[in-house]
C-alpha cells in the first residue's frame, strides 16, 4: 500500500509495506535488553483448575500471562505522568500517531566524571525546525544494543540541555536507544525527563519520550514518517513499536 501526503507545500509517496520498525522483540526470560534491575519478561501459562494455558501441554489454546515492567524491558513509550503526582497516563497524552521525524547520528561524549553524554552542542546545527519528532541514534552503535545488559552500568544518557532545546523548538516526540534519557543514578533528579516535559513549570501533556529503541546502520540519518504505535494502557508507559517509513517527493 503506498500513499500520497502533503507536508510543507510537497507532495510525498509513502510505501507503507517498506516499515522500518526500531522496537526491540520483548520475549519471555533473560533474552531482553534490561535497565534499572528490573525482573525480566515473564511469559507463563495460565492455571485455572485442571485448564493449563498451552498447547503443548495438552491444552486446546495457548494463554499466557505475560508480566513486564515497561521502563525496564525493552522499547518503551512514556508521558509526563512517569514524573508527576497525579495519574496521567500514556493512552490519554498521546493522542496523535503520525508524524514527521528526523533521525540523526549523535556521539556520546566523555565526560570528566567518566559519564558518556550527549550534550546540547552536538545537536544545534541539526535540527529541522518542521518535525514533531527526533529519533536519535547513539554512537557506536552496535548490534548488543539489542540484548544489552544496562542495570548497574551506567550508561549513556542525554544532558538535561539537549532535552531543554528539543522542547523549546517545540518536538512533541523524543525516540532515544539509550535505557533513559537521565543518568541511571541521578538521585532522583530526573533533570532530563522534566527539560523536556518542561515540568512543572509549563507541563507539556502530548510530548513523549520513547527509550531502548533500536535504529539499524543502514537506516540513515534524514526525515521520515513515523508511526509510533502503543497498548492502550492507563499506564504511565507503555511497551512500544515506533516504525519509519521513508520518504519519497512526488
């Protein structure tokens, strides 16, 4: 299926059989990026009397109950309510599926205290001031991203600047391959999070920050459609399946 859309007075062809998909499979055990030391996926058949969800038990359907913590196993979505008081969830904030995102390479820096950061300077002479979206590859980028094992480790994050400046120029959706935009251990400062929330002095409802995607070498950096799709759970994060589609002018 192709489809043609207008964006900034062009006519764009977008083949919606040729998605580029950047979650990350959630499957049951330890085969599953990880962050924060929280439990692996779960994927277990129901027990209800002498009925055993699973085929190959004898049983006539497989049903499973699947336990998960969003934040921790795998691609995710996550609103404003991840840092607020009061319950704002993920399928109330994002209301809007479809957008133009720009994908870029960014570096993660040393720093003196042995962090590895993005930081506001690698990002503004970049930016394309006509898309909701930023998808940021982080460098290196190596293939065990995908089962990458973060808890305890430290890993890269994004300075509380860099998300300040998305926010100002008015990105609504933040897609990163890092565990969180925030240092693991920050004493609860949360300092990323809220500069692109602008929270809590101008709470930016609809924005959304989606972690521990993944973007393929071969996908390179430009602008593309995306489509980031979530479970409709009254949940401050969901697990989620953002997916590119590239860009032909018409």
């Amino acid at each position: 299926m192709k489809a043609i859309i207008e964006w900034q007075s062009k006519k764009i062809e977008i083949d919606f059989s040729a998605g580029i998909d950047l979650s990350l499979p959630l499957q049951n055990g330890e085969a599953n990026p990880n962050a924060f030391h929280i439990p692996f996926p779960l994927f277990e058949p129901i027990k209800v009397g002498d009925f055993v969800g699973a085929v190959s038990q004898g049983s006539s359907a497989n049903c499973e109950n699947l336990f998960i913590n969003a934040h921790g196993n795998g691609t995710h979505t996550e609103c404003i309510g991840h840092i607020t008081l009061e319950r704002n969830t993920i399928n109330g904030c994002l209301t809007d599926f479809h957008c133009m995102a720009q994908v870029v390479s960014l570096a993660l820096v040393q720093t003196e205290n042995g962090d590895a950061v993005i930081p506001l300077a690698n990002a503004q002479n970049w930016l394309n001031q006509n898309v909701d979206a930023v998808v940021i590859r982080s460098l290196p980028n190596e293939p065990g991203k995908k089962l990458q094992q973060y808890s305890g480790n430290n890993p890269g994050y994004l300075s509380a600047e860099l998300c300040h400046f998305f926010a100002v120029n008015k990105i609504k959706h933040l897609l990163v391959d890092l565990p969180s935009v925030d240092r693991e251990e920050d004493g609860g400062a949360m300092a990323a999070h809220k500069a692109f929330w602008q929270y809590p002095e101008q709470p930016r409802m609809a924005a959304t920050i989606t972690e521990m995607a993944f973007v393929p070498n071969e996908v390179p950096d430009g602008i593309y459609f995306l489509n980031l799709q979530i479970a409709s759970f009254e949940s401050d994060a969901s697990p989620s399946k953002p997916v590119l589609y590239a860009l032909k002018l018409v």
